[in-house]
C-alpha cells in the first residue's frame, strides 16, 4: 500500500511517501523549487519522491491532505461574523484565496499529481502533527499535546494515542479554539520586534537570551490560564483580545493596546542592534518576557495533559514545538518521563502524520520508529568526475578516512566548508547531511559567519555538534535519554570551562542547540569529529545548515555549488570529493575588511 | 502598441507615488517580478553553452539583487505594508502567492508544453526589457522631486540598458543563422506578449470587480448577519462555535473522506 | 473544470448542512453564490468584465 501525505498552502509545503506502512521518504518543496518557505502544492517533491521510490502517481493508493479545508472555511465564516463591522481587509483577503484557490484543493491535488479525485483523503490538522510525532516513535500509547498557531478551529489540542492491532485509536480530550492561539501569540510579538511571521520566530527566541523577562507579568496577563482545577474539557487559557488584531487584520496581529503595554514596535526589517540602547534592550526584555510566558503555559498544558491521561509519554507537536528552549524546558520538567517531539513539528510535519495515520487506520499501524531524520533526496555525485564548479579545484579521496583527515586538516585550519553527504535532513534542522561546518572557538567566529556566510543578525548564534561519548563533558542540562539533543530539538548548557573553547556555539546565556551525534546516526561525520578532535582535541564543530540568507537548504549538488559561492566558502566536501577555494577568495577572516556589495551576487 | 502599458503605467505613476502603501505594495509586485525572471532566466542558463551562459547567469544574478534592492525599498516606505501576516489566521495571502500556487501546479501538469527556441527567448527578453527600460525612465523623469526614485533607479537602469543590449545581440546572432524560423518565432512572442496585457487588464477588471462584490457582500450581508448574530448570543469574537467536539474521533471512510 | 468546482461547492454547501457546521448554513449559502462569480472570474478573466457590470 502506497501513501503520499501532503501538507500545502500556507507555508512550508512538504510531502512524505508511506509504503507498506513505512516511512520511507519525506522532503519540503523548498528543497526543489528553491523558494523559501515555499507554500505551493509539492508537485517537485512528490515527483521526485516517486521516481526515488521507484513508483508512479498511478500506484499511489492514497494522497493525503494534511487538513480539512472545509472546516477551516466555516471556521473563517464565523470569524467574520464575530469580527464585523471590523475585519473587511481579512475577509476580502480571504473570500479571495478561498475561491480563487484554497477550496479546489482536492481538484488542483488530482490534477498536479495526476491521481483520481477520489483518491484524495483528508486528515485532520492536529490528528497530523501528533501522530507525525506517535507513529514514529515506539510507543503503544501516549498522551499528545499540540500548540501551533491555529489549525481548523483549534489551535491547542490536549488528546490520547494508541495503537492496537485494530489500528490507530484517538480521543481528543480538551482544546482550545481560535482566535485563543499561543502559536498566534508568539506570531505578534514576532511582528511587533520587527520579524518576518514564520520566519522570525527562532530570531525571538535568540534575542530571548539577551534581556530580562520584566514584562512577563504583562504579557501574562494577555494570557489567561485557566485554573489548575478546571472540569475537564475546560482547560486551556484564552487571549486578551483588546491586545491583538490577528483575527481582524491580515497586516498587523496586534492592536494599540499591546503598543501601550510594551511600548512602540521596532520598525519591521530594521536590522537588529544589540547596542545597549534602551529600545534594543527593552525588545530583548520583551522577548525574554514572551518566552517565559510561553514556557509557563506550556508546563501548565503538560501538567494537565499528565493528569487527563495518567501516561508517561508525551508527543508534543505542531510549530510551536520548534522551540527547542520551551521543548528544553518541558524535557526538563519531568511532568512525563519522555517528550516526544517531531523533527519537523511545524506545518511540514503534517505530511508525514497525515500518510502515516492514514496508513495506520487502513490495516498498517506498525511503523518502524524513525531514526535519524534522514528522508531526503541522495546527492548525485559520479564517482569518476567532480562535481562541475570550476571556481574550486578538486581534489579525491581514496578512501573515507583520508576524506575525513583532510576536512579535519582544513577545518582545524580554520576553514568554513560545506558538507553534502548522504540523504537530506527532513525538517529545519541541519543534522550533517547538509551542513556548513566550522571550529567552534575563536572570539570572532560567531560575527565573521553572521555577517559573512549567513548575513544575518550579530546576536544569533551557531549550533555545535558534539560526540555522544564526550557530550556530558561538555555540556549538562540534558533531557531524558537525550533523545531531543540527538535532533537538535532542545536548548541545553554549556559547561563554563568549555564556552571559551565552544565560543561560536554558545549563546550569550550560556545555552547551546546541540546535536548529540551516535555514530549510527551519521557514521562519516562522526569520523570526522573523531579526527577534528584528534587534532585539535576539541570533540565539537560549529554546524549550521547549508544555505545563503533568504535560501531554502541545499538539496543537489548543484545547490551546494551555487550556494557555497554565494557563501564564499573555503571549501565544499562532497565525498569522495573536497573542493578547495583559493584564500583569496573565501571567507575574510576576522580582522579582514568587509567585501562592498559588487563582490557579491 | 506594445509599449503602450508601461507608458501609462509610467505616466500615472505619481498617483503610486504618492501613496506610501500603493508604492510599497507595486514595489513589491516588482520585487516579484524580478525573482520570477531570475529563477526562469537561470534555468535556462543552464541549457546554453559557454560564454552565453555565463552571460545569462549575470543578468539572473542582478535580477536577484534588483529583488533585494526593491524589497528593502518597499519596506523603507510603508513597514506594515510589507510585514507579514500573524500566521494568515484569516486563511489569506498575497494575490500574488495565490496566482503563484496556481501557476505552479499548471506548469508542471504541462511538461510536455513546447519551450521557446533562443531567439524567441532572446526576444522575449529584449522586449520586456526595453519596456522596462521605458518605464523606469518615464518613472525618473516624472518623480525627479522625489529623492528615492533620483537615486534607485539609475542603479537599476543601467543593468537593464546592459540586458537590452545582449538580448537584441544574441537575437540578431540567431536570427541571421535563420531568418524565417525567427521571423515567425518573432510574432509568436508578439502574440504572447500582448496576450498577456489583455489578460492583466482583465485580471485588473477582475479585482476591481471582485473588490466590490466582497465590499457589499461585507457591509451589505455579514456585518448585518454578524450583529444581530451577536446580539442573539450566536457567536462572539472570543468564542467562535458553542463547543469544541471532544471524545474518541472515529477514524472511519467517512472521516477521511470528508474535506 | 466548471463541473468540478460546483462539485467542489455542492460539497461544501454538504458539509455545511451537517449540524457542526450548521451555525452559518444561511450566509454560507450566500458566500458561495458570490464566490461562484469570484471564482469565475478568476477562471475565465474573459468573462470578469460581463460577470462585474452585473453589480
């Protein structure tokens, strides 16, 4: 039985290919198309998931959307009725998408794909997100908890998941309905500093770091919780609307109260200074005070999933879930003996949870857990040519220790390469398939990536990749198991005699997203860390993902080319091949004057 | 004729102007234009041969960075204008998302679709460049007071001279090779041309007329419905249906089919 | 195409009849007519003139 899950329309289109029950491949049409955040129907990517997988669409048994258009329309509908005379820009907006586009999906899914119409099934938003998390992971039952910005009409859902041999059982226990959305709260405050929405959230959760949580009370109060005693079906929090416009406004989330709450919002897209002024200060502390908020109510939405469902596991999902502080936190916590969280819990997970839920109730609930996310498209590299980039000069390794000698030779001479190996990551995080790697010290080398490869703000820092063996060494505040580090899922500490050794890779707080590599999860890159520490004796490496500001990852080859000169990196490892870029032509490094814009294309 | 559109686009372009959030919103759209003609011009870059595409490749690169010098434009004019949308609750988009989604699922339903040869391309090019050419000048000439337009659009000017003048050359190359294949090739990419103008003025009908019908819809049926929804305790802003279902979900046929 | 957007619609006005959704059936209904002229006009933009002077 052959299932395709496809998530589309918002943001972050993906798909993910079930055969026989197993995941077997999983890819965002960003990948493809090379449009960022890219939300069109994944005609790339199911093509070339096919093709991979040896199908075609007429073998296809299902496609699943990832949710149901139609309630979301009702629930647009009503949103109008209670918003008006007030909502005319969102419900124009609106009438407009859904009858120029979003309502024919079942139509535009049949034709793109060129399957049947009625091979087209519907999954249910947060049904996706947490059985993206359940199924692929080895458990037989689990209390769920999702948190995104809103799905049809809920935008937290507190539920139970469980298999047997019948299938897949769910039962939805509390929800919280929109406009009452944490996901959508997050969203404002992001707009409100500056931010791009759905982009510059992770920027937040980064400059959470540098402040001071001293509006927490404030931005609490927009968030009421609901008593820790609630009856049951009553749980949650609501929003203080006066605050917010999301649900009226398609340009602005929020209204001028929260303006007199905060104070005025930074311009959007003004770059980021953290300049000690006392505006950039008094973002930060907004920042800092919105995470704590969020990280509050979250603990209260796992306590009381605990007690609603008495399990031990939680599969926590949807976009709120990509924020590997809160996800740190909650780990941490010890309300449930393990979190679950998918590598891709946003809206992209969808895919994966829609085919793999689809598959379960139609007699395939078994799934074999996921290990290292690693869903991707193979890069095609011939053996017996380099890839076609004259601006490197190639070189071959006969083997792959010799390979991992020479990157480590490079890196450990303070070389930024690019790393292409294997299968691509599925999901947002770079985990050694599709990397740029760097040594992790050096005073400067946060600045000189931020502004020379990445372009991004000074503030925002780099992920190390550590050895399993050596992580507790260099870091504590592990999770159970460590099993969100292993996918760079969770924020952990740096232990103080390593931040000065790790200074690219730790925040200003002291916290680094680390990714804890098993040899089973990459075996070539832990060589090369094992022959980077070797000569260097520091077991980490700086690991960013793969990609010029504004560009989706790499995926091809020919992406790493074109990005890495974009990027101006040292060098490019494509095993069995490492491109070298002359010195003169790389990376300036610290001290070296900033390259004018014609340097660059 | 066929520079007819940019000349009027140019000479109400004061009325754009003038208006921050009409000139953010147009600056926008030419944001777009240019990542959509990088895109399109490098992949067919990649089936030229050397130096042509070397040459190609230039002329993607400053579309790109033509892209970046309008965004960054329109968002200096008119911030909120071009932040986005807190998570799109209202299920909304840019239209030009929306025109994107549907042109990208029509593209690949067509792959057997006849690509244009070099000259036709090359043309193509030529023309929309040489109309952009006239635009932008229109455009200096006539917002001379204003300080942005003095200072961005020379930038941009030039590269487009430079396009114009590559695409005419590589044109003419081609054409010599073979006449009449190109001169028919030429009207075919005419045609297309002003097929696409009738098809934006109509678009434009289309969203005036649409415009409107949601206006009235909106004051005329839902803001009437709404209040006496409202004053009937059917629905408040906080609470939009009286209950969220909960229980076990029955994950039958019916549930999967239903959209 | 024309044959599968009102199929597309049928099912929507369906699925609004079922009592979950039965909040708004009346100015669903009326949604849908409008957005019948909406989606036409996008569909055929030969038409959008004709379809618009009717308002």
């Amino acid at each position: 039985m052959n299932v395709c899950g496809v998530s589309a329309q918002y943001h972050d289109a993906a798909t993910a290919l079930v055969v026989d029950g197993q995941l077997v491949s999983a890819a965002q049409e960003e990948r493809f198309s090379r449009r960022k955040g890219d939300p069109s129907i994944p005609v790339r990517a199911v093509r070339r998931l096919l093709d991979d997988a040896g199908l075609a669409p007429g073998d296809l048994d299902a496609v699943v959307f990832y949710e149901k258009p139609f309630q979301k329309f009702f629930r647009i509908v009503a949103s109008s009725v209670a918003n008006a005379p007030f909502g005319l820009t969102a419900f124009r907006a609106a009438l407009h998408a859904w009858f120029e586009s979003r309502l024919w999906i079942r139509t535009d899914l049949a034709r793109a794909l060129e399957v049947p119409r009625e091979r087209i099934a519907f999954s249910d938003h947060h049904l996706s997100h947490a059985a993206a998390v359940f199924l692929t992971h080895d458990v037989g039952s689990a209390a769920t908890l999702v948190v995104d910005g809103v799905g049809e009409w809920a935008t937290t859902t507190l539920g139970r998941m469980r298999r047997d041999d019948d299938g897949l059982r769910y039962e939805v226990l509390e929800t919280v309905d929109f406009p009452h959305s944490l996901g959508l709260l997050y969203s404002a405050i992001t707009a409100y500093l500056g931010f791009e929405v759905n982009e510059g959230e992770y920027k937040v959760m980064g400059l959470a770091a540098h402040g001071e949580p001293r509006f927490a009370e404030e931005i609490g109060a927009l968030v009421e919780a609901a008593a820790d005693d609630a009856p049951r079906g009553t749980g949650g929090f609501r929003l203080d609307l006066r605050a917010f416009a999301h649900d009226r406004s398609v340009q602005k989330g929020w209204s001028r109260r929260l303006e007199t709450i905060l104070g005025p919002p930074n311009p959007p897209h003004r770059p980021f200074a953290a300049d000690g002024s006392e505006d950039a200060r008094r973002y930060a502390d907004v920042a800092a005070s919105l995470q704590r908020v969020l990280e509050e109510r979250l603990l209260r939405l796992a306590r009381r999933a605990r007690e609603l469902t008495g399990e031990s596991t939680l599969c926590y999902g949807g976009g709120v879930a990509l924020n590997a502080v809160a996800n740190g936190v909650l780990a941490r916590s010890g309300v449930f003996e393990r979190l679950l969280v998918h590598p891709a819990s946003g809206d992209a997970g969808g895919a994966v949870g829609a085919a793999l839920a689809w598959a379960a109730t139609h007699g395939e609930p078994r799934a074999a857990p996921l290990g290292a996310p690693l869903l991707g498209t193979t890069p095609d590299v011939r053996d017996d040519a380099p890839p076609d980039a004259d601006d490197l000069a190639w070189e071959r390794a006969d083997d792959q220790d010799a390979l991992c000698e020479r990157v480590a030779e490079l890196l450990a001479d303070d070389r930024v390469l690019g790393w292409v190996h294997g299968r691509a990551e599925w999901g947002p995080r770079a985990l050694g398939a599709r990397s740029i790697l760097a040594r992790p010290d050096g005073p400067d080398q946060q600045a000189r990536l931020n502004r020379m490869v990445k372009e991004r703000e000074d503030f925002r820092p780099f992920a190390p990749v550590v050895l399993a063996h050596r992580a507790d060494e260099l870091f504590e505040g592990f999770g159970p198991g460590r099993a969100l580090e292993r996918r760079m899922l969770s924020v952990v500490t740096v232990r103080p005699a390593w931040r000065e050794r790790l200074a690219a890779a730790t925040h200003v707080d002291g916290s680094a997203r680390v990714q804890v590599l098993h040899e089973e999860d990459a075996p070539l890159l832990h060589r090369l860390l094992l022959a980077f520490e070797r000569r260097t004796s520091l077991p980490a490496l700086l690991n960013t993902s793969f990609n010029h500001a504004g560009e989706p990852i790499v995926d091809s080859v020919t992406d790493a080319v074109a990005s890495a000169r974009r990027c101006r990196l040292d060098a490019l490892a494509i095993p069995p091949y490492v491109g070298l870029r002359s010195r003169a032509d790389a990376v300036p490094r610290a001290g070296d004057t900033t390259p004018t814009d014609a340097t660059r294309c | 004729m066929i520079y007819l559109r940019e000349t009027v686009a140019g000479l109400i372009s004061p009325w754009v102007v003038l208006s921050p959030t009409r000139f953010a919103r147009q600056l926008q759209q030419f944001a777009a234009t240019e990542l959509y003609t990088h895109y399109d011009i490098a992949e067919v870059a990649e089936r030229q041969p050397s130096p042509l595409r070397e040459e190609m490749h230039r002329h993607a690169n400053d579309e790109l960075r033509h892209h970046g010098i309008f965004l960054d434009w329109a968002r200096k004019v008119a911030p909120y204008v071009t932040a986005g949308a807190a998570d799109d609750p209202s299920g909304s988009r840019s239209r030009l998302e929306r025109e994107e989604v549907r042109a990208l699922v029509a593209q690949p339903a067509a792959p057997h679709r006849r690509l244009p040869t070099l000259f036709e391309y090359m043309t193509y090019i030529f023309l929309s460049e040489s109309r952009a050419v006239l635009q932008f000048k229109l455009y200096q000439w006539i917002n001379r007071y204003d300080r942005r337009c003095r200072e961005w659009i020379p930038r941009l000017l030039a590269d487009e001279t430079r396009h114009v003048g590559y695409s005419a050359r590589v044109a003419r190359e081609e054409f010599r090779r073979a006449p009449w294949t190109c001169t028919k090739g030429f009207f075919r990419v005419l045609g297309y041309i002003l097929r696409q103008d009738l098809l934006d003025l109509l678009r434009l009908v289309q969203i005036l007329g649409s415009g409107l019908v949601t206006g009235l819809l909106y004051y005329g049926v839902v803001t009437p419905y709404g209040l006496v929804k409202r004053a009937f305790g059917g629905v408040r802003r906080g609470r939009l249906r009286r209950a969220a279902p909960t229980g076990p979900v029955a994950l039958d046929d019916a549930f999967w089919s239903r959209s | 195409m024309l044959k599968e957007r009102l199929q597309t619609l049928g099912q929507l006005v369906r699925e609004g009849a079922r009592p979950e959704n039965r909040q708004h059936f009346v100015l669903v209904l009326v949604l849908v007519v409008a957005g019948l002229v909406i989606a036409l006009g996008a569909m055929y933009p030969l038409v959008a003139p004709f379809l618009y002077t009717l308002f």
